[in-house]
C-alpha cells in the first residue's frame, strides 16, 4: 500500500496505490480522501449528488481510479505518482464564473516580512501578484 496525497480544500491522505500513474484507493476511503462518496445514485457529499452515467468508467478492478472520481466531478486533476500527490482543482463551473466575473478568490500569504496578507485587504486598489516556481 501507498500514502496518496491528496490537495483540494484540504490536504488528506489516501491509503493506495498506483497503477500505471494512475491512483487507485479502495471505495470505503473515498470519503476521507475528498469528501465524497459514490453512491448508486452517483457521486455525493451531503444533500448534493453528481450523477455519472457510467460508474465502470471510474473503477480499475475493486478500486476507484481517484483521478477519474476527480474528473467526473468537474474538476481538473493534476496527477503526479512519483510524488505521490493528486490535486483536485476547483469545479469547472466555479471557475469559468471567477473568469467570467473578474473575481479573484481570496487567499492569505505571508509577505516578505512574514506579516500575513490577505488578497481582501487590498480591496479596491490595483495589486500585482508575481508568482514563480524552482522547478
């Protein structure tokens, strides 16, 4: 069994493993892993369900391929097994509304100085945002 990382509104993590790149957890941890359960009536957490016309299409053998689960929600994943980590973007929906809207979401970092900073602090002022990366 692997550790799988999983980063959404949470980080959680799934015991797993990987098949071809591809994250395999067992139903019963789906819950844990993202918040949701599948359901014959599909996929669901709380009073909301998304329906998935084909429940095959998410299973290798006994497993559930979590990047599929991911997919079938509407929500991009990012999938890295060397790492160990799948990321769960936002839904597509809530997405195209923030583009749509010019609206970003609000988040908090620490600045330069280590003082923490939230995006809301800056409201209605211009701000610049640099983002980079080692890699």
């Amino acid at each position: 069994m692997a550790t799988i990382t999983v980063l959404g509104d949470e980080v959680t993590t799934a015991s797993g493993e990987w098949a071809g790149g591809r994250p395999l957890i067992e139903p019963d941890h789906l819950p844990a892993a993202i918040g949701w359960t599948l359901k014959p009536e599909g996929l669901c957490r709380g009073d909301q369900c998304v329906l998935v016309g084909d429940g095959s299409a998410l299973r290798v053998k006994d497993k559930l391929d979590l990047a599929a689960v991911v997919g079938a929600l509407d929500c991009p994943a990012l999938v890295d097994a060397d790492a160990g980590v799948v990321v769960m973007g936002q839904p597509n929906a809530a997405r195209r509304t923030a583009v749509r809207e010019r609206l970003a979401p609000d988040f908090t970092l620490a600045d330069l100085d280590g003082v923490s900073r939230s995006l809301s602090d800056f409201a209605g002022k211009k701000r610049l945002l640099v983002a980079f990366s080692s890699w």
